[in-house]
C-alpha cells in the first residue's frame, strides 16, 4: 500500500459529509453529474453491498468542482431494486449534492470509512482515470488513485458511495474542520 501521511491523510480519514469539507476548503463547490444508469456491479462495488460481481444496480457518476478545478470522482451505487424503493429519492438528485440525501435524514445510518490505494494498473483506477478524462478533457493527473467508501443504510437496505482522490493534488487542499481517524483497508 502507499503511504499517506499530513494533509492527504486528513483528508482520506474526513468524517461527516466530504461535500461540506470540500465546500469550506474551495467555495463554490458544484457538482457535475457524469452519468446515471443501470449497470452491472463491480467486485469492488458488490463486496461492501453484499452482492454478487454483475448484479443490476444503479450507478451515479459525478465530479466534485472546488473554484473552478476538479477535485473528486465519485460514485454511487445501490441494488437496482432498491433504488425504487428506500433509495428512491437519488433519482430525483441532478446536480444536486449527495450528502444533502445522506446527511440530513435521522434514518440514515453510515459504515466506518475504509480507504485503498490503487495503482495505476487496477482496473478501478482504470476508469477513475478514463471517467477523468471524458469529463475534464484533461489525463487524469495521478499516476494510481486514493479511493475511500463506506455504505449507507437506510430501511435495511445498502447505498455504496465510493470517492477517488487525485494523489497529488488532495495534499493541497487546506483542512479547515475537525476531522477524525478512519479505518484502513488494503485494495482488494
């Protein structure tokens, strides 16, 4: 695994709502919906899920804009037929944050945070880096990809939120809130 340290860290181990951290640190934050669509799991997305490799889910794609630069990818996915169900209101997001869903209902329960360093030639960070550049029109400037996930449960049923950080540029961004230690995982 690479090693992490100082402010990348902090960043990696941000509790509470990633948006409202990167809003403090590069106002105005926006986010730019990349794609929503059925779509098969990942090994990746469907371990944390309980769920097997090409299971129907929904995924959302977006990119997180701090002052004008692309910041973060992320992305969302819950079991197709949930999404219908407890999970019904992410269709109805746009461009509209994520954590405004997660963060402001009392029945919404989170995982710890796990964090992975991916190295170029995983698969994930394969599309983190082709998603990058269809959305930006620029590489993806890394050479591998922090990625940090948790799920969310609401009525028994799982929301997967996975965030992938720019190695070099996370080490920038200023920290201005109290953040806390997550869990660390080594990637799958």
């Amino acid at each position: 695994m690479r090693p992490v340290t100082g402010q990348a860290l902090r960043w990696l181990r941000a509790e509470g709502s990633l948006t409202m951290h990167l809003r403090r640190a590069r106002a105005p934050l926006t986010v730019q919906v990349l794609g929503q669509a059925r779509e098969p799991a990942r090994a990746e997305d469907a371990r944390p899920l309980g769920l097997r490799p090409g299971t129907a889910v929904l995924g959302r794609t977006v990119l997180l804009v701090g002052d004008g630069r692309p910041m973060v990818l992320a992305h969302s996915v819950v079991r197709a037929a949930v999404a219908r169900g407890p999970w019904r209101a992410l269709g109805g997001l746009g461009s509209r944050p994520l954590a405004e869903l997660l963060f402001t209902r009392a029945d919404v329960d989170r995982s710890p945070l796990w964090q992975a360093w991916l190295p170029p030639a995983h698969p994930l960070a394969r599309w983190v880096a082709r998603a990058w550049q269809q959305a930006t029109g620029q590489p993806f400037p890394g050479r591998g990809v922090w990625r940090r996930w948790s799920c969310f449960e609401r009525q028994g049923q799982s929301l997967l939120v996975n965030e992938f950080f720019v190695p070099g540029e996370v080490a920038a961004w200023p920290v201005r809130a109290r953040q806390r230690a997550g869990r660390y995982r080594r990637s799958e």
